[in-house]
C-alpha cells in the first residue's frame, strides 16, 4: 500500500500490524540526542526547527554522502532507545516512528492512545534504503554530526507497520507476519 505524508489520524487509522507501506513524503530523522534536545526545549517552551504534528521521525544517524548521493547509507536505529523520550513527542503530535526492534509497553499505550504508528525497516539495508531519499537537509542540532535532525524526501520507502493505531504490536505474534 502507498501512502504519503503527513500522516494524518484517518490515514494511520487504515493501517494494521503486518501491512507493508511504501511511505512517500517528508520524514524527519532524529536518535537519542536529537530526542533528548526536542524534549528539553518543549520542556521549556521553547519553539521546535519543525511542527511535530503529523510527522514522521525515522531514527538513524545517516553515514556521510558521496559526491553523486543525496544522503549516505541510511538505515534504522533500534528504537527501545528512544522510548523514554518518546511519549512527550507524540502528546505534542508526532504520528509515526520509523526505526528496528520492539518498544516498551509505556510506548505502546501511548502509541494506542494518541492514534499515532510504529513502522519498522529491516536492518542491514542501509544502502538500499538511502536510495529511496530524493533530498537531505540538515534542519537542526548541526553540531550532533549525524544525529543532526534532517529533513528527507523519499519516494517509496518500503516498510512494515509494526505497531498500529489500535496498539496492536507485530511483536505478540511475528511468525503470522514474517512467513
């Protein structure tokens, strides 16, 4: 299924554990560091480089490009890292992580509450997944190398909707979904 962003409630709420979606659109990136400065300045009301609403953050730390590439190697980071700093990012509005791995339950509940999805992208494919990103800006926290945040444009990024809207989680039961 393709689908573009932003990722609004009505289309999130389409989506169910084990769908494949090729994602198109604008999606931020955004690891540990970059997570624990968006929560310090909403802490502190301060204002944010990007609206959360809607969005989509992907957690990786993109390598360095070549010449004749948009962005280097790109794949996910595993994601029970950022749990503790996710639920305040998704009060705020965010819609969608892309990242590996399962999250914890307070995630989980937080992701059932504000209608938001979890996607997960195979590990290992780094390489194949920078070819789906059309353009990288640096937005943000530029001195964090690369956990700076980054604005990408990407054309069919393939997916798996790990964690839906409803809190359904592939992880209860991924032999069903991994066949």
């Amino acid at each position: 299924m393709k689908i573009n962003t932003p990722l609004t409630k009505n289309k999130i709420s389409r989506l169910n554990v084990g769908d494949i979606v090729y994602l198109s659109g604008t999606v931020y990136t955004g690891r540990d560091l970059a997570h624990k400065r968006l929560n310090d300045s909403l802490n502190n009301s301060e204002e944010l480089a990007f609206e959360l609403s809607n969005q989509t953050i992907f957690y990786t730390g993109p390598t360095p490009n070549r010449d004749h590439q948009v962005i280097g190697s790109c794949g996910p980071t595993t994601s029970y890292r950022m749990d503790d700093l996710t639920n305040l990012l998704l009060d705020k509005g965010l819609s969608a992580m892309i990242g590996k791995g399962e999250r914890n339950q307070n995630v989980i509940n937080k992701i059932k509450e504000t209608g938001a999805v979890y996607f997960i992208s195979i590990g290992g494919v780094a390489a194949l997944t920078s070819e789906c990103i059309k353009e990288a800006q640096i937005i943000c926290y530029e001195d964090l190398g690369p956990e700076a945040i980054r604005k990408l444009e990407v054309e069919d990024m393939k997916l798996i909707v790990a964690i839906d809207s409803k809190g359904n989680t592939i992880f209860e039961n991924y032999k069903k979904y991994m066949r």
